[in-house]
C-alpha cells in the first residue's frame, strides 16, 4: 500500500464499496471541515481498468463532500489517498466494511452480502469473525439470511419485519416463505410474526378469513384500536369466531339438561 494525492475526476465508487449502492449519503456533517481544510484521513482506493484512475474501497462520503464542494464552485485540491494492491477484492471488502462498521454499524443485509462475497474470495467463517471483531456463531447467524427468498431481505433491509421474525423465516422451506409472503400480502388474512410464526411454521395452523363460521363484516368494524392492522383484524375476528362458537356450546348444553315431556 501507498500514499498518493489524486484529481477528484480519476476516482469513482469501486463496487466492492459496502456504501457504494444508492443515493449518495447526506454530508451536511463533513460540508465544514471539507470547505475550510479538505479531506484530512486519506481515502482507501486500488487501481481500476482505466490508467491513472482508482476506485474508492472505503471513504465515500469524504468522496461525495469533495464533489459538493466543487459544484458550489469551491477550491479542490488532489485528495489524499491509500492505494491497495490492484485486483484484491476481498481486501477491498475487508477495508470497507472495517471502516464503516467503526463509523456507523450497517444493516445486517449489507454484512450478509460482504460476508458473503468474502466467503466466495475464500475467507472461512473463522477469519471473518476474527478480522471483525464477531463471534463465528453471529457471522454464521448473519450468513443464514441466504437462506431467504430476496424479497424478505428487501423486506427486512428496509425495516418492515423485524429481527425475530427474520430468524425464523430462515429455518422455513422455500414454499413457507412463499405462503407467509402470501398472508403479509393479503390484507384480510392474519401474518404471524415472531413467536407466533415460529408457531405457525412448526406446529401451529393457519386458518383462512373465507373459511370463518361467522359473519366478519362485524369483527373487521369493531377493529379500531392503534393495534396494526393485521393483527387487530384478526384477533376481533378469532374472538367472535370463539364467542359464537361458545354460544353455541352452551345452547346445545341447555337443550340436553331441559326435561322432555311426555303427551
């Protein structure tokens, strides 16, 4: 490795960056620093494919800041730069998920998919955990989030199922995940979540709105409580259903107890 100064317009987001999908970051913090004395903690880069250009492995919002600055019309100077051997990709990763995970602690699907692409370069489980700081048992826990159908992930990186529930999802067969997207998708039907799915999945029983013994019409107007939607349509729902199941016990047991008359 190798310290240099390089023109703003030879860099770009190399894409063994762990930060380096999406929208650029906010860098309302770093605009200050960056206009009174530029980038002060060099880059980490390597050599891409054109001559005299580098990717960025980790230091993409000092990257962005800098780029700021110049379309305000600010003075640029060369930014100061670490350069990696050529070609290293999972070193790059390496040194990009150690920066950011010093920074700011990313989300589990953006360490899934560096851990990953570190296993494929040939990292073991153990030599992840140790360049990271985790136990091989969480690097493990975090690799098993392959075993989700991709649209769960997208689910789970944009926060709308929470950890518990993700744990579970990742012991189910492809057709489970597939059957409980279905329920998160329907709006009449009850979507369990953490221990009630791991119920579900192993041993508990989904029961389908269309096959009730009672009108819902009632139950899904009662639900007007801040409880979730799915969750409070179906627990009124499941009350009712017992409720009339209950009456109807009790009428049944009325008529047996009642002397029969004999003309």
């Amino acid at each position: 490795m190798k310290l240099d100064f390089i023109d703003l317009g030879n860099l770009s987001i190399a894409a063994a960056n762990m930060r380096g999908k999406g929208k650029d970051p906010d860098v309302a913090d770093l605009m200050p620093s960056i206009r009174a004395r530029g980038v002060l903690v060099p880059l980490l880069v390597r050599p891409n494919c054109s001559k005299g250009h580098f990717e960025i492995v980790a230091g993409r919002r000092r990257f962005t800041a800098v780029g700021a600055v110049a379309r305000e019309g600010g003075a640029v100077r060369p930014i100061p730069c670490a350069i990696l051997d050529e070609g290293d990709d999972a070193d790059a990763l390496e040194a990009s998920m150690l920066e950011n995970l010093a920074r700011v602690q990313p989300d589990e699907v953006s360490q899934w998919e560096a851990f990953v692409a570190l296993v494929k370069a040939g990292r073991s489980v153990e030599e992840v955990a140790d360049s990271f700081g985790f136990e091989p048992r969480a690097v493990k826990r975090i690799l098993a989030l392959g075993n989700l159908l991709p649209r769960i992930r997208n689910l789970y990186r944009g926060g709308e199922i929470d950890a518990g529930t993700v744990r579970h999802l990742t012991l189910a067969s492809k057709s489970q995940q597939k059957s409980w997207l279905a329920l998160f998708d329907d709006e009449g039907a009850y979507c369990p979540t953490g221990h009630q799915l791991k119920a579900w999945l192993f041993g508990g029983t989904a029961i389908a709105v269309k096959h009730a013994l009672f009108d819902t019409g009632e139950a899904k107007a009662a639900t007007r409580s801040p409880t979730p939607r799915r969750r409070s349509t179906s627990i009124a729902i499941w009350g009712a259903g017992m409720s009339n199941i209950a009456t109807t016990r009790r009428s049944s047991r009325a008529s047996r107890r009642s002397p029969r008359i004999i003309r």
